[in-house]
C-alpha cells in the first residue's frame, strides 16, 4: 500500500515551500518522500522532483500552440492529465516502491479542486492503485486579517472537502508573519458567533442574512479547522506530518516487530 497527499490551495499560500520543508525534514529523519509537480506552469523547485506533470505537457507549449490564456491553459494541462492516467501516470507511478509516500504539488487555480472534475478523477486513480490519500488544504495566515477573505478560505476548503471526498487536513500556514497571536485561536478553530459579529461588523447590513447563513455552514458541519504551521520550528512541521500519517493510517500496516528470546532466556 502507498500513501499519498495532495496538497492544494489558494495560489500563494505556500503549497511548494510546504512541500520544500517537508521533504528537507523527512530527509532530516531518515524517511523518504518523493515530491511529484502536478502543475504545469512551474519552472523553479526547492526540491528534487521525482515526477513531473511537464514531461507530459506543459503551460507555455499549451499557451503557445492553441493561444489560451493562462487559465484555459492551464484547464487544458490538467484535463489532458486526466485523459492520460490509465497510461502516462500508471507507468510512472511503476516506478515507484509499493510502500513510497508520494506528495503531489498542486497548482492554485480553485476550480481544480472547487468543482472542476479532474483532481476528483486524479485521486479516485491514485484509490485504485491502493494508495490511501489525504488532501491537505494550505490556507495563508494573511487571511485573517480580512473576515471576509477568510470566510472565503473556508467556503474554498469546504467546498474542497465535499468535491474531493477523501481524508482533509486544512493548515494555516506563513504563522511566522503572524505578529499579534493572541486571538490565532478564535481562526484555528471558529466559531460561528465571533464570525457573525465581525462580518456584520464589516460588510453593510443588507448582507445580514447571508453571514448568518455562512457562519451557520461553517458551525454546523464543524468540520473546518486549521493547524497552525510555522516553518522556522521543526516541531510545527513534525506535528502537521504526525497528523497527516494519522489521517492517513500512515505505518498501521506495517509488521509487528517482535524481540525474539532464546531458550536460555527463556528459562532464567
């Protein structure tokens, strides 16, 4: 069994420096990770690639040939991605031991993962390859200086959580910009009268009804809330992996190791 995450968000909110520091900390620790680029108009990487999504197709080729914008282009690469899982990807992931823990590098358009069929596709492939998958959903710190902005990450997260059906993470990441924490915590994990109050607070009273109806989405379900990350701490890093591998069942199907004893042990 592989395992598998798919890391998505907002353009901007830190997915490839996420990957970056997770590889560097799992090489720190003696475990390996291999970092797959699914998006097409990369071209700079902290890490070492061990797939990449521009040896099947890439932006600029697109762009160039078909004379899309980088939005359409960007589409294009990703729905030719997924008419090429059963051959291109399945025998590339060949390449790879049964048991290796793969990290996909997202693009950050919202529609790939908002209501746009193909991660859904992607990661109902990687399924069937006997990978367990888990998404992790980066959202940048910044956002919450805005509650509008940041009721809109969530709505993107949750929107993500219904589409993808698969075990989701969501990361508050950037902490270390971060200057006043000392209400970080009313943003982790919200609540809908805080949310409430500051929305009404900062949109015209018109809206009313729909805060409260978004702040009711967010309550009801309670299934959005985010682990702070800050990459200056190994310990950050160490406990968002230590809850993906939880998420994911990361090493349960591993062999009990057992210390064997010989007769002589045995009789003292």
């Amino acid at each position: 069994m592989g395992y598998a995450q798919l890391v998505i968000g907002p353009a901007g909110s830190g997915k490839s420096t996420y990957c970056s520091s997770l590889h560097q900390h799992c090489e720190a620790i003696g475990r390996r990770v291999d970092i797959i680029n699914l998006d097409p108009a990369a071209d700079n990487f902290d890490y070492p690639v061990s797939l990449d999504i521009r040896e099947l197709i890439s932006l600029d080729d697109v762009m160039e040939e078909l004379g899309l914008g980088p939005n359409g282009a960007l589409i294009y690469c990703m729905e030719h991605l997924e008419q090429n899982l059963d051959e291109w990807l399945s025998e590339e992931l060949e390449n790879f031991l049964e048991d290796d823990y793969l990290v996909f590098d997202c693009p950050g358009q919202i529609e790939l993962f908002s209501h746009v069929p193909v991660l859904k596709n992607f990661t109902e492939h990687l399924k069937q390859k006997d990978f367990n998958v888990c998404v992790v959903y980066l959202l940048d710190s910044q956002f919450i200086t805005d509650v509008t902005k940041y009721i809109s990450g969530c709505m993107s997260s949750l929107s993500a959580m219904v589409n993808l059906e698969l075990p989701h993470i969501n990361i508050m990441s950037k902490m270390d910009l971060i200057q006043n924490k000392k209400d970080i915590e009313d943003y982790l994990n919200p609540e809908a009268k805080n949310l409430l109050l500051d929305l009404n607070q900062n949109m015209p009273p018109k809206f009313a009804k729909l805060n409260n109806a978004l702040a009711d989405l967010v309550d009801e379900y309670s299934m959005v809330n985010f682990i702070p990350l800050d990459l200056r701490k190994e310990s950050s890093i160490r406990y968002v992996l230590s809850s993906i591998d939880n998420c994911i069942q990361y090493g349960e199907d591993a062999d009990v190791k057992v210390k064997d004893f010989d007769s002589g042990d045995d009789e003292n």
